[in-house]
C-alpha cells in the first residue's frame, strides 16, 4: 500500500507534502513553491503613476503619416510594449486598456483625433502640449513656472 493510503487508515489528515508524494510516486519532497511573479516597475492601479513611467520611456522622434511628418510622436505599437514592460505582462490587451484609459485621460492623443489607441505601427500619437491662451499675459506665465520650480524672484 501507498503511504497516502495507509495513512487516511488511521485516521490521520495527510499532510500536504505527503499528498503530493504518493500522487506523484516519489520517495522524496521536491520543491512546491509557485513560480515568482513579475514585480512591475509602478502600481498599475495608479494611472497618474503608470502615465509618468510611460512618458520617461517612450522614445519620441518624427514620423510620417500619409505624406506629413509629425513632430514629437510615438506609434501604437511602441507604446503597447512600453505598457506591457511597465507592469509586467504578456497580456498585450490588457497593456492596451491600460493605454486606452491614458487616452481618456487625454494624456495622449491621435495625430489626427480620429481614434483611441490601437496596437498597430501604422497609428501615430502624441503627448498632449500645454500652451498659453491667447489671453495670458507673459508675466503669468513666468510666473507658474516659478511656483512649479518652487523659485520666487522679488523686484527691486
């Protein structure tokens, strides 16, 4: 008889390491541990925090699109890998939700507005620009990027 046998005789629980010795007809324990999970770079349920991975690693040039060139941006592709590397995964649909959510956010957008992210080379994006209004004087201007560099300069 099979040790597993025997013991369910007495009356004894099995532990679970012996379980697996006569399930598997070996004398001797092998190691039982799962596999390691990939820690990815970021948490993943924080979006503000996969945007800032994202931007730091997505290489920008200029790229052609239907005979115009467009300045500062990425393709579909691209930007699925960089998602898939960030919070380790395979799972290139989920890399691609995960940048679809970017694009609600208007973190990035089509070339031409006409779509959300798509996993293809051929779809360009770009990072959203922030520009002054027509309306703002320079002085402000100046001035947010004081308070954003934490510098304040005094006239005298």
């Amino acid at each position: 008889m099979r040790p597993f046998v025997e013991q369910q005789k007495r009356g004894s629980k099995p532990s679970v390491s012996s379980s697996i010795l006569a399930e598997t007809g070996r004398s001797s324990p092998t190691s039982t541990r799962a596999p390691t999970q990939k820690i990815s770079l970021v948490y993943p349920a924080l979006l503000s925090r996969v945007a800032q991975a994202f931007r730091e690693r997505i290489p920008i040039a200029d790229r052609v699109k239907n005979g115009l060139t467009y300045k500062d941006s990425f393709d579909g592709r691209e930007a699925v890998d960089k998602l898939t590397y960030i919070v380790r995964t395979t799972d290139r649909n989920l890399a691609l939700l995960l940048g679809r959510a970017l694009d609600a956010q208007k973190f990035f957008h089509d070339v031409t507005y006409d779509h959300r992210l798509r996993d293809n080379p051929n779809e360009l994006y770009k990072f959203k620009t922030k520009l002054p209004g027509p309306f703002v004087s320079e002085e402000l201007v100046e001035a947010g990027s004081e308070k954003a560099n934490g510098v304040r300069q005094v006239a005298i």
